[in-house]
C-alpha cells in the first residue's frame, strides 16, 4: 500500500490511565490537521503526504483507540484534512458480564481471560468497570452510535476471537444505525494471529488469512 504510517507515541498504563492513549492519538489527528492547514511544518510529511485521505488503523486495543478518534473527529471540522476511513482489527470491545465466546472460544497466545481482565484493570480509570464507554461503545455509557459521525469503517474479526461476540455486537449496532461499515472475518483465526510469525511461517492457512487480511486492507484504502 503506498501509504505514510505515522505511529503514535501512546502514554502507557497504569501510569496513564484511559483515556490517556485515546488523548495522545487525538493529539495526532491534531497536528495532521495543523499540517494540512500550514500551522505547523514537518517538511517529510508535507512534501509526501495526502492529507485528504488519511486513515485511522489500530488492533486488539488500538482498534478502541480508532473508535475513539475517530467519535471525537467527528464533532470539529478537521478541514481541510480529511478522514477517509477507519480500521479498527479485532477491537477489545467487552462488557463487565462475560459473552458467549468469552466463555467458550479457546484461550490464544495473545488473548486469555486473565489478559483481558488484568489489562483492562490496569488502564481503565478507577472504579471503572469494563462497561467504560472506551472498553463498551455498544453499551449504555457510551454516546449512541445512530448520534455519531463516523468515517467509513473497514471491521475486522476474527472467527475464533475470544470476545467476537461483543465485537459483532459492535457491528449489528453500526449496520442498524446505517452506518457506512463493512466485515471483514478472517476465518478459523484468533485475536491478532497475525502477529505469530512462527504460525505463518510454518501454517500455510495462517499465512493465507494473513495476506487476506492486507489484502482487505488495501482494497479499502484504494476505495477510499
């Protein structure tokens, strides 16, 4: 994909607790702004980069981080950037009860139960259960999602995610509220496996939903 990446330096917990990291991406969609406006100069950036299409793309708890930005974009006029699409990769969207498949998927080597229960203790903000409108955008305290101006979305799921429940839980709420989305479900997969360079080293079908995934990757960003 002919594309700039600029990763963002995010604050981590439990010293900076969320929404810290959402903060920090923010800040980031900020400057491309202050880029794209002329209010700020990094000669890189402003000589290579399309600001009319910039995209947001982050996995397992990035993808909160997208959603986040992505909710906050869409109240300010980012002009004359635009936002041409968001990406979040098998989010870690929860709720405080357990799902289904939390219950009955197989643990993997980059999500267990205890992960998502110590990692989420560590970062949300005191008191905070994991019904937090970062953790739970589908959930009760978090701002509807019919009243948000998203981008177009590009979901991405793993079959065998430990939390595909809530993730797809997600997803039925963007389609009911006419939102501009589409899945993309990386079959008989789990959360992130695209990150076991063994398995796609050696597993000709990890390998194989890996290119896909890219490839989905790159007909999305070329759409838009």
């Amino acid at each position: 994909i002919p594309a700039i990446v600029v990763s963002v330096y995010l604050r981590p917990a439990p010293e900076n607790k969320l929404p810290a990291a959402c903060d920090d991406g923010y800040a980031a969609l900020l400057w491309l702004k202050s880029l794209s406006k002329g209010e700020s100069n990094e000669p890189w950036l402003n000589t290579h980069g399309d600001f009319n299409r910039v995209f947001l793309i982050g996995d397992s708890s990035g993808g909160n981080i997208v959603h986040e930005v992505a909710t906050r974009s869409g109240f300010i006029d980012l002009n004359p950037l635009r936002l041409a699409g968001a990406i979040p990769i098998h989010p870690g969207f929860v709720r405080a009860q357990r799902s289904k498949s939390e219950l009955e998927q197989p643990e993997s080597p980059f999500l267990t139960l205890d992960m998502v229960d110590k990692f989420l203790a560590l970062a949300l903000p005191n008191g905070c259960t994991k019904d937090h409108p970062i953790t739970c955008p589908m959930g009760s305290f978090a701002p509807p999602i019919e009243t948000l101006s998203l981008p177009p979305l590009m979901f991405c799921v793993a079959e065998k995610d430990m939390i595909k429940d809530t993730e797809m839980e997600y997803y039925e709420i963007l389609k009911k509220a006419n939102k501009d989305v589409e899945l993309f479900i990386s079959t008989e997969m789990g959360h992130s496996f695209y990150l076991n360079k063994i398995a796609i080293d050696t597993d000709p079908v990890t390998a194989a939903q890996t290119s896909e995934l890219i490839e989905g990757i790159k007909v999305f960003i070329n759409k838009h």
